[in-house]
C-alpha cells in the first residue's frame, strides 16, 4: 500500500461528511412529510397529551399516575408474559437453531424447519388464538383427548387458556419461529475450527461451551431475547381475540381506553402509551448495541 | 458425536410437537361443523357468509392500496438515498424502523388523538387507514428495497443507461425495477400478509375489515373460527411459498421476517 499524499487522503475523507447538495434533500421530503404527518406528530402528540391535564395545561400527574396500583399491575403482567415467552422462545429456539446446524441432522430438516418458521412467524393474530381455542381451549381437541383418553382435566389442575399461562403458550407460537429466524444466522457462524482447536489442546465439550461457545454466543442470544420481549409486548390482536379483555395486558387497557374512557382520564391514556414507547425504546437501544457488539465474532 | 444427534432429534422432535398439534387440532376440530359426522360443514358456512367476502375483499382493496402507496413513497426515497443524498440514509433508516417503537395499538391511539378534531377531521376517512397501515409496513418495505438497491450496481447500471441516452423514465422502469424484483415482491407479499388479516388499527378506526370480522366470529361461533384458522394459515402458507418460490427463481434474497401480532 503506498502512502497517498496527505491532501488527497484529506479529501477522501471530507467528502462523506460534506455538506448536503442544496436540493438533494428534496428528495425526501415526500418521505419525510409523510413519516411526520402520520406516524412522529401522532406518537408526539400522545407525549404531550401525557403531560397536560384535560384542561391542556402543564403537569406531570399523569406520569405519576403510571404507579397506581392497577396500572402498575398491567405493566407488570405485560412484562411478565414478554419475559417468560422471550425466555422460553429463546432457549428453545436456540436449542431448535442448534439441532439443525451444528446439531447434525439431514439438510432438509433445516430448510424445512426454516420455511415453517417464516410462515409461523407471519402466523398470529386472530386466527392464532382460534387455533389455541380450538386445540386448548375448554372444548378443544387436546384437552378433550386428554380429558376422555388418560383422564386429565386440564381445566380442574388450574391450567386456562384464557389466563397467563395460556396466553404465554400461545403468544410461544410465533415467538419461537422468530427466534429460530434470527438466531440461526448466528449458529452459522459458529466456527468448527474453533471446537477442533480447543479440542486439540485439550479442552473438554463443558470447557468448550463454557469459555468459547456461550461467551460468542451471548451478546446475539441476549439482543434476540430483547427483540422477542419487544415483539409480546406490544401484541395486541392475538391477546384481545384470545381473553377478550379478561387478561389485563398495557395493549389490552389503552385498546379499551380508545373505545371508551375506562380510565375517566384521556390523559393518562395517553401516559400509559408514552410508558410503552419507553419501554419498546429501551428494548430496541439494548438491541442495537447488543448487536453491534455481536457482530465483532459472527459474521 | 452421537449423543449430539441423538439430543439434536429429541428437540427437533419436541419443536415439531408443539408446532404441529394445534394445526392437527385445530382442523380436526374445524371438521366437526356437523354433528356427528367429520365434515367440510364449518368451511361451508363461512364461505356461504356474504360478509366474509366483503370483508375479505374490503381487506384486500386496502392491502393493495398499501403496497402501491408504500412502494411509491419509498422507492424513490431509497433509490435517491443511494445515489445522491447518502447524508440521509441514517434518518430515513430510523424512520422506517420507528414502527418497531411504537406498537400498532399506540400508533392508533396518536392518530385518532391527532386526527379526530379540526384542522385535520380525516379519522373516518380510508386514507388514514391506509396511512396507517403504510406505516406499519415501513420496516418491511424499507428493508426489502434497501437489501434490493444494495444487491445491484445501482449507480453503475443507471450511468449505463444515461449515457446510452436513457432518460429517468426508461431508467427507472426498465432498468433499476426490473433488476430488483425479487425484492419488490417479497415487500409486497409482507405487506399483504400484514394489512390482509389485520386487527388493531381496522377495530380501532371502526372498518369492517377482515381482522374484525373474524374477530367477531370468534365471539359467537365454535368451529367456524377454527375454520378460519386453518384458512389463514394455508394463505399465509401460500404467500410464503409464493414469495420464496420467486426469489429461487428469478434468484435474490427475499426476507420472510415479519408480522404484526
């Protein structure tokens, strides 16, 4: 490499930062009008309306009122069911991702896999929950099976669909494929070279996993756990054909908020959507840096 | 190596399970629309009912107007990112991905709040619909046009052109669209795939689109819900297929993440 002339490297690496060709940004405007009129002054305006009382003037009573016992439980609920999918899903789907990589099993499993994944993916909303009703649900087929055939009523051990557990069963429906989806990219990564060379010096498969795999693994297992936590918390559909509004989820409480003041305060309506912004932000934040720091080993 | 494979299989075999018994359920389950007997009785009656095909249609009217608004805002945008305005790449790319911060239901909720009072009365007009729903498919669109642009010699294939005597025009549509099709179709089937069954924003702006309708089924009816579940999932299916079957053919990279649940 021979060393260019001082001038032109400074030229090089001016040129990216320059300043804008004066109409070039013309060519976003139609883009950025549109992003603005119906997605950032809409979610903006959601912000202001959290702090202003219903006569418009300035106050922080509704963020205060985010830690009322009722609303606090929602978010907790919400949080769990993200939580325990996303930790669920995670594993599970690595385990999943694992048996068609490095696992050894036939190439077409793989591809399969990965096909019924991208459609499972795409699979949620109502017709999800009509199929958890109709296989789970007081009349579906495998609690009747279940019930008529080994003599196990789910529905007398407290199992329900309509409740936690059920719903957290059901929301792994589309959680598992996703995770399936982007971890498996990173299994690929995975090199052989790196299991054979600690091998050779004499390293056990425990040793192996515990200071090369888990450690190369972690930051992309983690940033995807997060990106699943983000996918449930924010689901509406699937949760509202499944418990109706039984479950009270945060999508659950502002969906019946918009229909109806159940809140009797718009405002903290308002509140409750700006709470589940921050939440999704801090998620999609943790997402990026994890991934960035991911994509050091895996390419 | 063995005990590998041999666990390799048990979890293959245990995903397997959980992925394939509510499918299994639920079809059986959809079979028994008529007492008594297996039969096709559920599918009968909600293809006899007049309002599954006028929401289904009133759902795919809105879904094509999304793919055509949505590809028209952003392939220019993301064409002239590449080509001539690098400096907004970050912006753009942040906007797109925003929709992934503000969940449907909140995305609605702001809309509603903004457009439900003078200046701007449109909160039952179509428009907004679609609006919306553009702006839930601006990741997906926005990925797919980028992972296009980015396969193709985008500024070498329209100086070709130009200096062949092409003008914008001929560059644009039978030059640059026809090279990423591939992407244009995966974006367009995402976006179907996303507006068809929609539910959040449809109750919330009070359409009678697909996404409530079965909704409402699902209140009153048994096994026609589960019907419906297994039609879904054989359009969902179908779309996939559609969609993976024309990257392997024309060749190209098409993504199949996506959803809004």
């Amino acid at each position: 490499m021979i060393d260019q002339p001082a001038g032109q490297r400074g030229a090089r690496s001016v040129r990216p930062f320059s300043l804008p060709p004066s109409h070039a940004w013309l060519g976003i405007l139609p883009f950025a009008l549109f992003a603005l009129a119906f997605m950032i002054l809409p979610a903006g305006s959601l912000l202001l309306g959290s702090f202003q009382d219903p006569q418009g003037s300035f106050t922080l009573a509704n963020i205060a009122h985010l830690t009322r016992p009722d609303i606090l439980k929602c978010y907790l609920v919400s949080i769990e069911v993200s939580a325990v999918t996303a930790l669920a899903s995670g594993l599970f789907g690595l385990l999943l991702a694992y048996s068609v990589t490095l696992g050894g099993l036939p190439k077409g499993l793989r591809s399969g896999l990965l096909t019924f994944s991208g459609v499972a993916s795409n699979f949620a909303g109502v017709p999800l929950a009509f199929a958890f009703i109709a296989t789970m649900g007081r009349v579906g087929m495998v609690t009747v099976v279940l019930k008529t055939v080994f003599g196990i009523n789910l529905y007398n051990h407290g199992f329900s669909l309509y409740s936690f557990w059920g719903l957290c069963l059901t929301y792994l429906y589309f959680q598992l494929p996703l995770m399936v989806l982007i971890i498996t990219p990173s299994l690929d990564g995975m090199k052989k070279e790196w299991r054979e060379a600690s091998e050779s010096l004499g390293a056990s498969k425990t040793q192996y996993w515990l200071h090369i795999g888990l450690p190369i693994l972690a930051p992309p297992l983690l940033s995807s756990m997060i990106l699943l936590f983000g996918n449930a918390f924010g689901a509406y559909a699937t949760a509202y054909a499944l418990t109706g509004g039984l479950l009270n989820l945060v999508p659950i409480l502002i969906g019946a908020q918009i229909q109806g003041d159940v809140l009797h305060d718009p405002n903290l309506g308002y509140a409750l959507a700006f709470g589940m912004v921050i939440v999704m932000t801090i998620c999609i934040l943790a997402y990026t840096a994890l991934q960035k720091h991911a994509s050091r080993w895996l390419k | 190596m063995r005990a590998r494979r041999g666990w390799a299989w048990m979890w293959m075999f245990l995903g397997s399970l959980y992925f394939f018994i509510p499918l299994l359920g639920t079809f059986l389950f959809s079979l028994h629309g008529k007492r008594g007997v297996l039969s096709f009785a559920a599918y009968h009656r909600v293809f006899a009912d007049p309002h599954f095909l006028e929401t289904f249609t009133f759902s795919l009217q809105m879904a094509i107007l999304t793919i055509i608004v949505g590809l028209t805002l952003l392939i220019p945008t993301v064409i002239w990112i590449h080509l001539r305005a690098p400096w907004a790449k970050p912006i753009v790319e942040t906007c797109s991905l925003l929709p992934f911060v503000i969940p449907p239901i909140v995305l609605v909720f702001g809309l509603i709040r903004m457009y439900s009072s003078p200046p701007f009365q449109i909160v039952s007009s179509r428009g907004l619909l679609v609006a919306g729903y553009v702006v839930l498919s601006f990741p997906y669109i926005y990925r797919s046009v980028d992972a296009g642009l980015r396969a193709i010699d985008l500024r070498g294939l329209t100086e070709a052109a130009q200096s062949l005597g092409a003008g914008w025009g001929t560059i644009m549509f039978r030059v640059v669209l026809p090279n990423m099709r591939v992407s244009l179709l995966s974006a367009a089937f995402l976006t179907f795939s996303i507006v068809i069954g929609e539910l959040t924003l449809a109750v919330m702006l009070a359409w009678p689109a697909f996404g409530p309708y079965m909704a409402h089924v699902g209140r009153d009816l048994a096994y026609e819900p589960a019907a419906i579940a297994i039609l879904s999932f054989l359009l969902t299916w179908g779309l996939i297929g559609l969609m993976q079957l024309a990257s392997r053919s024309i060749g190209g990279q098409s993504s199949t993440l996506g959803g809004t649940h």
